[in-house]
C-alpha cells in the first residue's frame, strides 16, 4: 500500500513540475513559435521584478480562461536575469499560481529582439501581443492593459473578419 501511495505522490509530483516547466529560448525559436502558431496567442513580456506585469498576468490569464473553448493561449515570456533562470523563475510562476505556456527569452541585446517581435517595441514592459494568424490580427500594448481591457482585446483577437 505504501508503494502504491508513493507511487502516486511521484506521479502527481512529476505532474506539477512539467506543467510549471519553463523553457529556454532565443528569439529566432520565439518568433518561429508564434508564427506558426494556428491558434490566437496572447503574449505577455514580463520579469518577477516588475510589479505591473505580475498585477496584469492574473487579468490575463482571467481572460484567456473565459475563451478556452476558442483555444486561445496564453504565452508568458519572461525577461528575467539568467541567474533567476530556471529556478527562481520556475519558483514564482508556482508562488503565484500562474498558468500558460512559460518561456524564458536568452537575449541580452533588447536592440535585436524588440524589433522581431514588434518595430516599435522600446523594450519597456509589461508588453502584450495579441496575434491570430488565421485572422491577420495583430495588435501590441507596450504598457500594462486593465483588467476591464483584456476581455475585448481577446472577443477582437478571436473575431472572423
């Protein structure tokens, strides 16, 4: 009997730790992710150091949970330091409870990967991409969104046009 309860204490365990796996990237596998992506994207740039990111990714994820059946996503990717990653990154996203696909951006140069992901980018955060390729939409926030503006952002990013 103790196996059996070890075994899926184990299980369950492992669980948890894979859904809360962050994965290293550079910005051309970012880039390539989202642009072949079939589904709508809501990403979001933040650090654990910036009080506003952490405020609006609850707003976030509220929102993209209210059209799950329209397999929106949520993609968090963090702009931490390196020395934060990947425990002290992988220890707040559990603290927090935040759930999304979870990416950790190896750049330093911001001069490089604002620009790929959108021209006007300045690199200030929190920054918010909503893209759906099926649609053509595409729309970049380089501040943090309320909550009463995520919901209409995302019913835009799903809409047929």
């Amino acid at each position: 009997m103790k196996k059996v309860i070890l075994l899926i204490f184990c299980v369950v365990f492992a669980c948890c730790c894979f859904a809360q796996q962050v994965r290293k990237v550079k910005i051309g596998e970012l880039t390539s992710y989202i642009d072949s992506c079939e589904h709508p994207l809501v990403v979001s740039f933040w650090a654990t150091w910036c009080a506003p990111c952490v405020e609006e990714i609850p707003w976030l994820q509220a929102g993209v949970e209210q059209f799950k059946n329209e397999k929106v996503e949520l993609v968090l990717v963090s702009l931490d330091f390196d020395r934060e990653y990947p425990k002290g990154l992988q220890d707040f996203i559990t603290k927090q409870k935040f759930k999304a696909s979870f990416f950790w951006l190896d750049e330093t140069n911001a001069d490089y990967f604002c620009p790929a992901i959108d021209e006007k980018w300045s690199g200030g955060i929190p920054a918010t991409l909503f893209i759906n390729k099926k649609t053509g939409y595409r729309k970049f926030f380089e501040r943090q969104l309320t909550d009463r503006q995520v919901v209409p952002e995302i019913r835009l990013l799903i809409a047929t046009p």
